[in-house]
C-alpha cells in the first residue's frame, strides 16, 4: 500500500469510528448547566486525552500482541469483527455498544468533568479506534508511513475539537435527520474497512490469493 492510499485509509477509517458528530448529543446532554467556554474546555482536554490514547497504543499496540503472542492476521480478524458489529449499528444510526454503554453516558451525565472518562475513553477512543489504530500500525510500512498515522490521529482529535466547539453554543445547525444520513453513510464506509482488515488477515494467512 502507497504512501497516498494509507493515509487515505488512516484518515477515513478514523474519522469514521471515532465519528465526533455522532457525539455531540450526548456531549450536550452531559454538560447542561456548563457555558460555552466551559464546555469548549472540556472537548479541548477531552480530544487532547484522546490523542494520547490513541499514539499510545498505535505506539505500543504490536509490541503488546508480541508479548500476549498475538499475530496481526489474528488482530485484524478480531478489530474487523468489532468494527463491523460497530458499523451495523451506525447503519441503523445509532451508536453502538461497542463505542459506550447506556450506562456510561448516564454516568457522565452525574459527573462535574466528564473531560477523560466517559468523553475522551471510550467515546472518542474506544476499543473500536483503539483497535483500528493497532491495526493501521500493523500495516504501516516504513517509518513514513508511521509519522502519517500519528498526523492522521492529531488531525482527527483536532477535527473531533473543531466539531465541538461548534456545538458549544448548542447544536442547533446539527438536523436529525442529517445526523442519521451521515451516521448511516459512515457505517457503510466503516462496514468495507472491515472487511478489508478480514481480507488482508485471510490474505496473510494464505487463505486467498487476492
């Protein structure tokens, strides 16, 4: 894969499962009583944590699978499947499970900073993005192609922080039934980056040919 065509790949597969726009509702509905300069200082340290997250584990995540004995053919059978139970409930617009609990989001409701947990993990960096990102540094070849994962996520959180400061002020221009077209619309991208994680697990096992 060229240096183009995984950044590509970066870009939208992250943006898509992290998917900042999905978030806004329950953003909102867990700061209620903040300001506008409140709640922009929450989804500042909120994407920042995400970041972290997120390098973190792109960094350290195949040294890990090493260590546990892991292969990545194996680790991309399992983040295809955890990305395609999440896109199967983005094609019915709504988030899934996998991203955060009912309960969770209910929890961050009762909380005074909801900045790191629940916002930054899991919202934003889920197991789903966490898993991707392990995924993407799996495939990653070249020290080039590693330095443009770590842009792609920056770029995402900077992305996810832009969402939300836009909605600080309440998210009046986000239309419900855009919300779902575009939640929709992602889960079908996210669906076909699944399957091709499961193509090129099944391809590096030797099961396929191409």
């Amino acid at each position: 894969m060229d240096t183009s065509e995984f950044t590509l790949l970066a870009l939208t597969s992250l943006f898509v499962i992290v998917n900042p726009i999905a978030v806004v509702p329950a953003f909102l509905a867990m700061t209620p009583h903040d300001t506008p300069a409140q709640r922009i200082r929450t989804a500042r340290i909120a994407c920042f944590v995400a970041a972290i997250v997120l390098l973190a584990f792109a960094l350290t995540g195949g040294s890990m699978l090493k260590f546990l004995g892991v292969t990545i053919p194996a680790f991309q059978i399992a983040g295809s499947i955890v990305l395609l139970l999440i896109a199967l409930d983005m094609l019915k617009a709504r988030r899934s499970a996998v991203q955060e609990t009912t309960e969770e989001t209910d929890a961050g409701t009762a909380k005074e900073d909801i900045a790191t947990t629940p916002l930054a993990v899991p919202m934003l960096a889920g197991p789903g993005a966490i898993s991707n990102v392990i995924l993407l540094h799996g495939k990653a070849s070249g020290w080039e192609q590693q330095v443009l994962l770590a842009c792609c996520i920056i770029g995402v959180c900077a992305a996810s922080y832009f969402v939300f400061a836009l909605s600080a002020h309440g998210a009046k221009w986000l239309s419900p039934i855009i919300l779902r077209l575009t939640t929709r619309l992602m889960g079908l991208l996210l669906a076909a980056v699944a399957m091709q994680f499961l193509v090129n697990a099944l391809r590096d096992l030797g099961l396929i040919t191409r």
